[in-house]
C-alpha cells in the first residue's frame, strides 16, 4: 500500500505545479529604477530633493559646483571673438585712414605727372626751335615717364586696399572661428551637466550623496521610480504558455491594494526560468515555469510597491 500511495501523491503534486491555483498566479510587484546622475564630476552644492519626495518632471534635482566649467565658458568665448574679429579684418581690406593716405600719395603722383607733361611739352618746342640741345628733351621725356610708372603703383596699390586678404588666409580664419564656436559649445554644455533635473515624474526611492560631498564622474545621486516603470512580475508553467500573448488584460490583487488592479501582459520570456536536468519527458516538463511581465497604467501604478507580494488573474485574449 505505502509502494502504491507514493507514485499517487507525486502525480498530484506535479498536476498541482502545472495549473494555476483557482485564484490565479502568484507574483511580485516589480520596479525599474532610474539612477539620475551627472556625466562631469564635482563637488554637490544643492539638493533639491529628498527620499519620499515625488518629483515632477523637469523639476529641479541637483546642482553640482560649476567655478571651473564658468571659467571654461568665458574663456571660450574671448576666444569666439578674438577669431570673429580676425576673420573680419581680412575680409574688409584696409581701415578708410590707410586708404586716405594712399589716395592722397596718387594725387600727389597725378599732379608731378601733369607737371611733367608740361615741362616735356615746352622742352620739345623749344629744342625745335633750337633754343635747347636735344639732350635736355630725353630729361623731360624720361621724368615723365618716371611720374607715369608712380601714379601706376599708386593706383595698384590703391586697387589691393580695397580688396580683403586672399582667399586661403581668409579660409583659415573661418576654420578658426568654427573650432573657437565648438569649444564655447562644449564648454556651455559641460556648465549645462552641472544642473540636473528629473527627466520624468517620479517618486524619489533613495538619495546617494548630500550636500558637501564630492560626486564622482556618472556617480548616481538620486534614485528614481517612474509610475510607468512599475510591473507585476509572475510565473507561469510551460503548459500554460501557448494561452498567453502580449497585451492580453490580467488584473492585480494585492493586500490592502483595494479594488483589482487592471494591467496588459508586455513581456514574455522565451526561455525558462528552470530547466529539469533530466531529458524531457511529458512527466518532468511540469517543472519549466516561464516568466511574465504585466504593466499597469501609470496612474494605477502608483497603487503598488516593488516587492509587495501580488495575485495574478488571467483575462481574456484580445
């Protein structure tokens, strides 16, 4: 009798393992933590937030000391604008006083040539006349040719006043304020880092460092628990899985939770969670369980505590 009462009360226990209990499945209340930390390191000046509080999103968290990133910034942008004053300088050419001179130079230039015209002009009648040797008529001619190739270098010089630099200095000088606006970038975005706020409503689950002490880099200083990233996590046998699917409406029961808790399946594993050592049999394949995920919505969310213990209810595919 004992012999035969043994294979009877293992066959019960493993049809009691393979179906759900009359109530549904056993589970968990499940969390998905945010850790809002800082990609710069440095000292925590201000925490505007403490453990139980519940954040809205983009309200202020936390404010790490920024004297260093600040410097960083004003230097960068000095920097910004000694290249923007350079790259305009060689685009406008001379300032207008240096122009003047010049236009003065080829003034004076333009009246020693129409002198010279002149004296060339007198010259010639009077060695026509023979009052003058032919010699003093290459004099007139060569000083007119003198004051002709003057007023032509003035004039060019006058010409290149005006125009800016040459294009590869210019070019140069562009490249230069481009990497001068990258650093200001850079350097506004780390003074930016220092001041952290929280990227969703959440409720505060921890505080890591208080005010005084040295963050490190990525150091997390404050944990977070969005409404949206709590789930009911449960178990179910292999048997029972091809009656499952993602979206299909379950609701949640827990202890002092009130009224059932409406949640949809979002996850289901695709390997099992414990697998018999033994060669799969159809009396061993009890002892694979699967495990499933639910998500309320955010607002009912905030009904549950990850750890609480919670019973799961099976609804109807969708």
């Amino acid at each position: 009798m004992k012999r035969t009462a043994l294979p009877i009360l293992l066959a019960a226990l493993l049809s009691a393992c393979s179906q759900p209990a009359p109530e549904g499945y056993a589970g968990y209340a499940e969390g998905d933590y945010v850790r809002l930390s800082a990609p710069v390191a440095g000292t925590l000046v201000r925490l505007h937030l403490q453990r139980g509080d519940r954040a809205a999103a983009s309200a202020p968290a936390f404010v790490l000391e920024q004297e260093s990133e600040r410097a960083a910034r004003e230097e960068a942008e000095s920097r910004l604008h000694a290249a923007q004053q350079q790259l305009a300088n060689l685009r406008t050419g001379k300032r207008p006083d240096e122009l003047a001179a010049v236009r003065a130079q080829l003034a004076q230039a333009q009246a020693a040539l129409a002198l010279s015209n002149a004296e060339l002009a007198r010259t010639t009648k009077l060695v026509v006349e023979q009052f003058n040797s032919p010699a003093t008529l290459d004099q007139a001619r060569s000083k007119v040719a003198s004051d002709q190739a003057r007023v032509n270098e003035l004039a060019a010089q006058l010409r290149v006043a005006n125009l800016g630099a040459r294009s590869a200095e210019i070019a140069a000088a562009e490249q230069e304020a481009k990497a001068a606006q990258a650093q200001l970038a850079q350097a506004e975005w780390r003074v930016a880092q220092k001041t952290q706020r929280v990227p969703a409503a959440a409720d505060v689950v921890d505080v890591l460092y208080r005010e005084g002490e040295y963050v490190p880099l990525g150091g997390p200083v404050l944990t977070l628990l969005p409404p949206g990233n709590i789930k009911a996590r449960f178990f179910v046998p292999e048997a029972a899985l091809g009656g499952l699917a993602l979206g299909q409406p379950v609701s949640l029961a827990c202890d002092g939770c009130g009224a059932p808790i409406p949640a949809r399946l979002s996850f289901i594993a695709r390997e099992a969670e414990f697998t018999s050592p033994l060669i799969y049999s159809r009396e061993n394949r009890s002892a694979l369980v699967f495990m499933v995920e639910a998500r309320p919505e955010p607002a009912e969310a905030r009904r549950l505590h990850p750890g609480q213990p919670l019973q799961v209810r099976l609804g109807a595919k969708s």
